[in-house]
C-alpha cells in the first residue's frame, strides 16, 4: 500500500476534509507551539509535508508556509486539502527532496517535520538535518520513539529509536539540542479508554536544533 492509499483511508474515517486536518493538529499542540517560538520572521518550511496538514493550519495562523514532498499524488491531496480548509492564506506546496534542499543559506526561520525521519537511514538522516540546518536558522522534528507500539505504525518501515540515539545523529549532523519536548498522539480521553497506554511514556519526542556554531 502506497503513502497515497494509506492518507485516503484515515481521510476517509474523519468524513472531511476539513476535520481531517482539525482532528490532526488537536494533539500537535507542543509542536505547534515551538515553531511559533522558534519563527521570528513567520517563514516557514515543512521538509516532508505528506497531506500538508501541518503547512495548512501554519498557514492558516498568517505563516507564509512552503511545505515540500516528493510523492506527486500527495502534493495533489495536500493543495486539494488546504483549498478546502477555511483559511485565506495557503501554504505554497512544491516538489522536491529533503535531501536537496537548493535554498538560500537561512532562507527560513524553521524548518519542520513530524514523522519523517524515522523512514530513513543514519547517514541521510544525518545528510538531510545538515541541509536544513543550513537553510533554516532552526529545525523541529518530531519521530516516534522505542515506546511507539510497531502495530501502531502507519506505514511499516518505521525506526524506533531511543532519545539517546537521536542525540548521537544530531551531534554527528552538527546540530545543537536547544529543547526536547514530549507529545502524545492521543487526547486525555482516549488514554484513559486505553489505560495501558495512560502511564507509559509518551511515544513521540520533538527536537529544536540549530548549527552549532550558529547564532
């Protein structure tokens, strides 16, 4: 099953659009918080943008948002997603990789991702934080953890690793760890419902860093 067939089914289960992207941010609020922190210029880029939820709401707020992906069919379903979304001011959705990120040297105030860099190997992990610390004076991620259940995976070919480990690729990137948060990817309500999961640790963990000899 391809990323697209994977998006269209959880589109399907929220009934719109538009709730798609509202029940989607309801538990990103510590992300979402620390890219407003973070963004002085209110210049943004989500470097792995999937639907584009992230970039609609940004853009939503007043963000001049550029969200960039290499899957045709979902840069499709992202603009058709923020069309629909209430909101005047829309993000600017292109193609193109992570792993070539052409832009001018602190083009953007952040740059961001969630549940992106989990599918990939050290050495591009380590290859993409570098780019995007050079055309952002800040970079945001978020990625599951080792207490992210792997029958709870989306796709299949995520990596669970432990915050120890993320650190290390960080370091080996040049990055500086300004913050480390913890996010969960249920509300209060359904933790409860699903108690076992109540008082473990909250599976997703979110990085600020910078170049380290930034200022």
């Amino acid at each position: 099953m391809s990323w697209y067939e994977v998006y269209l089914k959880d589109i399907e289960k929220k009934g719109t659009l538009e709730n798609y992207v509202d029940d989607k941010i309801k538990n990103k609020k510590v992300l979402i918080n620390l890219i407003k922190k973070y963004s002085k210029n209110n210049k943004l880029i989500e470097s792995g943008s999937g639907t584009g939820v992230l970039s609609t709401y940004m853009a939503s707020l007043g963000y001049d948002v550029t969200g960039i992906d290499i899957d045709k069919d979902i840069l499709k379903l992202s603009k058709k997603i923020a069309k629909n979304y209430n909101s005047k001011n829309k993000p600017n959705f292109q193609i193109k990789s992570i792993f070539e990120l052409d832009y001018k040297k602190n083009n953007f105030d952040v740059s961001f991702s969630n549940g992106v860099l989990e599918h990939f190997t050290n050495e591009q992990i380590i290859d993409t934080l570098k780019q995007q610390m050079r055309i952002a004076k800040i970079v945001i991620f978020g990625i599951p953890t080792k207490y992210f259940n792997q029958e709870e995976a989306m796709y299949g070919d995520e990596r669970y690793m432990s915050y120890k480990f993320w650190r290390s690729l960080i370091n080996d990137a040049g990055g500086m760890i300004l913050e480390e948060k913890s996010m969960h990817y249920m509300n209060k309500r359904k933790r409860l419902l699903n108690f076992k999961k109540y008082f473990r640790p909250y599976p997703y963990r979110i990085f600020v860093i910078k170049l380290k000899n930034e200022y």
